[in-house]
C-alpha cells in the first residue's frame, strides 16, 4: 500500500498536462504566424510621415533638375500666387513693351518698369541720339525661356532668354537677336510687377 507522501497529486498531474498542452499550441502558433509569407510590406516599402507643418516636397522631376527648378520651386513656396508659364507671359509682354516705349522716347513708360540703373541707361541712349529714331525696332519675339533663378531673402530674381527679330531703320534685312533680361520682385510687395534689373546679349 502506497503511503500518503508516495500517492500521486491528481492536481498537480493536470497542471503538468495544461502545461503540455500550452507548449504543444504555442509551438504551432509560432510555426505559423512567425514565418514570412512574402507578402509583408519591407520596412523600405513603408513611407515615413513628413513632420507637422513642414513644406511639401517638390516633385520629382523638380527634385532631379538641379539648382534652377529647386530655385523655382522656393518662389513659388513664399508667392503661392507665383506661376511660371504666366510669369513668362508677362515677362514677353514686358519685353515688348520696354522696347516699343525705348524706341518712342517714352521715359514715362519705361521708369516704373526698370531698376534706377537700367533707367539711367535708357535714358542715355534716348538722349543720346535725340530725334532720330534708333537704329533698329523689334519686328518679332519668336522665344522666351527661363534660364536663372534666385531666392536671396525676400528677393526673387528670374533671368529670361529672349529671341527676337529687329528690323533697322533702314532697309537691310532682319536680324536675329538674344536678348538675357533679368527681373527681380520683393515677395509680399503689393505690387506684381517684376522689375527689370540687368540686360545683356549672351546667356549666362
């Protein structure tokens, strides 16, 4: 006959059978849910959330094409109001314009589109040859692009490559010309006219 310490605990003996079981499912749960599938996302796959109140990004193609689209891209985050394809219409307007106004002597005109220094220049030349008209007029713009632009500050200047046709004065023939105008604007000023700063022949 058994004695009391040799009798077996049938309540200890269900623990050890519970315990078996748990291992046994805990096995199998670990075999089927801790392998991969191949269908997870990979950590890479997973975009991680921009920070609260910082700028959007550009877009790809603005990301990937150097200096003058990031520049653009500044101008049109501090001017929403900014758009190039009608900053380009208003600067072939402003071409035709300062022009015709130079080729008529037109200072009243001419002043409120132009720098102090690119007037002064103006203004030069219309006294220089005094009555006589100049020596060519603009017969046709046949191109504008943009081939600069900057931030600095407040300050956003453009720089625009123009092709145009002039006719001289006399009859000798149209000629082609490349023009590099620079204009420049205060971002916030309540006036959107863009100010022509620099002029030249050669793209930079």
């Amino acid at each position: 006959m058994l004695g009391p310490l040799e009798m077996p605990d049938a309540q200890l003996i269900a623990i050890l059978i519970a315990a078996m079981v748990a291992g046994v499912v805990l096995f199998r749960l670990y075999t089927i849910l801790g392998r991969r599938t191949g269908h997870e996302p990979q950590p890479q796959d997973r975009a991680a959330p921009a920070p609260a109140g910082s700028a959007p990004r550009p877009p790809a193609a603005e990301r990937a094409g150097g200096p003058q689209p990031r520049s653009l891209f500044d101008i049109q985050l501090a001017d929403p109001n900014f758009e190039t394809g009608r900053f380009l219409t208003g600067a072939r307007t402003a071409y035709e314009t300062i022009l015709k106004a130079f080729a008529d002597g037109d200072r009243a005109s001419l002043k409120p589109l132009l720098s102090d220094d690119v007037y002064k220049a103006f203004d030069t030349e219309i006294t220089t040859r005094g009555a006589n008209p100049p020596a060519e007029t603009l017969a046709g713009l046949t191109d504008a692009r943009i081939v600069e632009a900057t931030l600095e500050g407040k300050t956003a200047e453009i720089t625009v490559s123009f092709r145009a046709q002039f006719a001289p004065s006399k009859d000798q023939g149209q000629r082609d010309v490349t023009d590099v105008w620079t204009f420049a604007r205060q971002i916030g000023a309540t006036s959107p006219t863009w100010t022509l700063v620099a002029t030249g022949g050669a793209e930079p």
